[in-house]
C-alpha cells in the first residue's frame, strides 16, 4: 500500500465511523470536510493504483474502497 492509499484507507475508516455514530451523535459530524480530503486524496494517487480504486473512489463507493484497501494490505501481508 503506497502512502497515499493509506491516506485514503484512514480517511475511509475514519468517515465509516462518523457514519456508524450518526444515529445517536449530537451534534450530527460534519462529513464534508472527509469527503473534500478524499477527493483530494484520489486525485494523488500514483499510476499504478488499481483501477478499481480510482473506479470506487470517482463514484464516491466509499465502502467498497475500503475494502478493497484491506484486502490488498492483507494480501500484501501474506506475500511477504
């Protein structure tokens, strides 16, 4: 995982905790400032990010980014 992706990766933790802890929050988070570093984070990104990465991060799947990120660093774990 190259540094900017675990930028992305915490920054993605980070907002699917915010969201997790709406419901009984209150104030509600302000998520926007989140959503601002992610995009500026994306538009970081190296050329050999994986497509599907770029792919869910333009079509705000913040979610499935995640979890792609944690396969990949576990899978990085395993190979070594």
């Amino acid at each position: 995982m190259t540094a900017i992706e675990k930028q992305v990766w915490e920054t993605l933790v980070e907002l699917d905790g915010l969201v997790k802890s709406m419901a009984t929050a209150s104030p509600k988070p302000n998520l926007i400032p989140l959503f601002s570093r992610l995009d500026e984070l994306a538009g970081q990104l190296p050329p050999g990010t994986p497509p599907e990465l770029r792919h869910y991060l333009q079509r705000k799947s913040y979610e499935k980014a995640r979890v792609l990120l944690e396969e990949l660093a576990a899978e990085g774990i395993q190979a070594k």
